[in-house]
C-alpha cells in the first residue's frame, strides 16, 4: 500500500517556498524566512496522520525538482530553492 501524502500541505509550504525565491531574484535576504518556513513545514508534515517521512521526503523531493529545472541563468531564484531543500531534514 503506497504512504498517503498530504498534498494540499506540501504545495502550500512549495508555494511558500517558491514566492521566497522570487523575492530573492529582487535582491531580497530571504534565508530566515526560509528557515521559518521550512521549520513550520517540518512541524506540520511530522505532525500529520498520514506517514511524516512519505510527506517529508516528498516536500523535499519537490523542492529540489524546482532547484534543478530553474534555469541556470537565474541562480537567485535557484539558490533559496536548493537551500530550503537542504534544510528539510528526514529522520
């Protein structure tokens, strides 16, 4: 049986994500937000009923699919996507 995966959870937390790394491509610091966001995502996904590390694995998967299909002449939108990757921890 496959692990239930939160969907509607991950792309909210994706989008999140997503709109920090546009702020990024104008200059903006975004590393604590992303910190922040990453750590609520975490909380939220363990949190869930459904199997935290399906739902975390698959955050983090999502994320990194993002970082490796922006276009390599856009690395400030690319760089918060492969560090809010980096922080998504599965235990």
């Amino acid at each position: 049986m496959d692990a239930h995966i939160e969907e509607e959870l991950i792309n909210e937390y994706v989008n999140k994500i997503q709109a920090l790394a546009v702020l990024a491509l104008y200059g903006q610091n975004v590393d604590s937000s992303i910190k922040s966001v990453i750590s609520e995502a975490c909380y939220f996904l363990f949190r869930q009923r459904s199997d935290a590390t399906a739902n975390l694995l698959e955050f983090k998967s999502r994320l990194t699919k993002m970082a490796n299909v922006a276009h390599y002449c856009l690395p400030e939108y690319k760089k918060p996507l492969e560090y809010a990757a980096s922080l998504v921890a599965i235990h």
